[in-house]
C-alpha cells in the first residue's frame, strides 16, 4: 500500500510529509531501544512518544511514516524537525491497536 | 577524595522500604563515611521538609528529586536548599498525574519528620510520569538553579538509552548517572566528555553506598561551584 492510501484509509492528520513510499506492515512499541532494534524497514510505526529522537530512529530503520496515537502531542520544534527531514507523521485520536486493525485487511 | 552517593531513597517512594526515614538515612551515611548525599523520591519533594531540623553528623544534604518525564526516562534534578526544590517543585506539580495510588499494590507514601513520626501520606500514585518533556525539565531545573542527571542510563526500562535510544545531542544535562563500576568504566569510553555519578539507588538502608563511590574534589568542586 502506498502511503498516501495508507493515510487515507487511517484518516489520520498528517503533521509531516516525505517522499512517495509504500508501506509493508505496522509496528508498535514506545520503547526507543527497542524499535532501533526490532522494527522492519518500511513499517508504519504507531507509538505515543513524541521525543525528537523518534524522527531519527524512523530516518535510521527507513520507516515508512510514525503514527502518533491516542492523541499524544507532539512540540511544534519536533514536526519542524520531521518536515526538515521529510519524515511522514500522521496522528490520530485511535490506539495502535485500532490502527493496525483498521490496516489489516489491506496490509 | 570526596565520598558521595546521590542518589537515594526515603520512605516517601512506594519502593523503598518504610524505615527508609530522612534520620535514618542520615545515620546510615554517616556509619558509611560519606561527605555527601542526595534524597531523591519519586516525583515529590516532601519528605525532605524537616531534614535542616536533624543533626547531620557532618553529612552534606542536597536536596533531590527523580522524576519521570513525560518520555518516561527517570531524571534526577538536585538543588542546594530546600527552597529551590521546593520552587522547582511547585513549578512542575501542575503537570503532575494524579491517579489514586494503592498502597497494597506499589507500597507505602509515607512522610516522616525529625522524630520518626509518620505525619503524611500521599494519596496520588507517585509512579505516574509528570507530563513534562525532558528538554523543558532540564531547562525548569537550570532556572531554579539545580543539576540535571540522567539516572541510571543504563536501565532497561526508565533509563534514557532504552526510553528514547541514545543520548539526544541537544539534551541540556549536566552529568549521567551508572549503578556499577561496570557501567561507569562503559560509559566511559561511550561519554567521555560527561560528568559521572556512581549511585547506588538505594532503596533500603543496607544498599546506601553499595558502590562506595569517591571523586576527586577539585572534580566535584567545580561541578558544584555555581550551586553555592
């Protein structure tokens, strides 16, 4: 799915864009060690952590996009930094959970 | 050398033992030799309230709290005097989660004063993270006039490294805390620049400085030389 689709069929908000890219699943955890050592290339990452060293992980692992969740907010300085690096964010009010669920029929 | 461990417990936070009580662990730093120490509890300032009324025995007090930022990474902010911390305190508490804490299931909040009598109990779970980020915490500890410690770093749950990943660049602390002789020689050659603390986290009596750590004092005189 590319992530435009991707986007729409979340009906997330998009805080930050990059360039054209598919997504191949999702990903879920806050624990930054944790995602630098687990998450896949190309993965929709759905966490609540906010913390500027998320767009770096995302750069690092090639992550397709981070989905913030569940409402969490993220600092204007953070989305300026994503937008500089062209790193997709979405947010949404859902969970991870309701997100993955909304993508697994088409992921 | 200058013997410190900066980084301990009272009866305050819900895991630490119940006779963790500011005399006695002034006591029990005394026994052990250090010049200096730190009270560090959990998200709250409060049990320090009547330690200038205690004999000291010669032990210097700063006066600590840990806190739990929003990311969840443990933090430990140190102040000269009880005013600054409480100031800072009352600066953050408004960001403070207040959820109902269960003694039975996380452990006593208890507030001793200067004769070991319990006077208060905190009904809010003081495990819950102040919705706080790291960089505007560390920037609310420098206005007030404290150090800023990243505790612990090598935690696998509330340490910084396992929380956000690595050591943010632009991250505006003043030192970083290990546990072990271990840990303080890797991270050594990881943050060379770094200001080190070896603490011991004590949660009971027994483990106030289970790392009988020591700095030179040229070392800790400048690191604390702005503070007084």
């Amino acid at each position: 799915m590319n992530i435009e689709a991707f986007q729409q069929q979340t009906g997330c908000e998009v805080y930050s864009k990059g360039s054209a890219r598919e997504v191949s699943g999702v990903y879920i955890s806050d624990l930054l060690s944790w995602v630098m050592g687990h998450a896949q290339e190309g993965q929709a990452w759905a966490t609540v952590q906010a913390h500027e060293n998320v767009i770096a992980i995302a750069k690092l692992k090639e992550l397709a996009c981070i989905i913030l969740v569940e409402g969490a907010s993220m600092q204007e300085e953070v989305i300026r930094k994503a937008q500089e690096e062209e790193v997709w964010v979405f947010a949404t009010l859902d969970s991870a959970y309701e997100v993955a669920k909304k993508l697994a029929t088409s992921l | 050398m200058i013997r410190y461990d900066l980084h301990i417990h009272s009866a305050l936070s819900p895991c630490a033992d119940d006779e963790m009580t500011i005399q006695n662990i002034i006591k029990m730093a005394h026994v052990c030799g250090l010049d200096w120490i730190a009270i560090c509890d959990h998200n709250h300032y409060k049990a320090l309230t009547y330690a200038n009324k205690l004999q000291m025995y010669g032990v210097g007090l700063l006066y600590g709290m840990e806190l739990t930022t929003r990311e969840e990474v443990h933090l430990l902010a140190l102040f000269s005097s009880l005013t600054a911390l409480t100031a800072f305190y009352e600066t953050i508490a408004p960001w403070q989660t207040k959820v109902l804490h269960q003694a039975e299931l996380f452990g006593n909040q208890w507030i001793y004063d200067e004769l070991d009598q319990k006077v208060e109990t905190i009904d809010y779970t003081l495990w819950s993270a102040i919705d706080c980020s790291i960089d505007t915490l560390c920037q609310l500890i420098h206005e007030h006039h404290g150090k800023a410690v990243l505790a612990h770093i090598y935690h696998a749950s509330h340490g910084v490294l396992a929380v956000l990943g690595f050591i943010p660049k632009t991250l505006a602390f003043d030192a970083i805390e290990v546990q072990s002789v271990q840990e303080l020689q890797l991270a050594k050659l990881s943050y060379s620049d770094a200001m080190m603390f070896l603490n011991s986290d004590a949660h009971r009596l027994v483990d106030i400085d289970r790392n009988q750590a020591s700095m030179e004092p040229e070392l800790w005189h400048a690191f604390w030389r702005d503070l007084t």
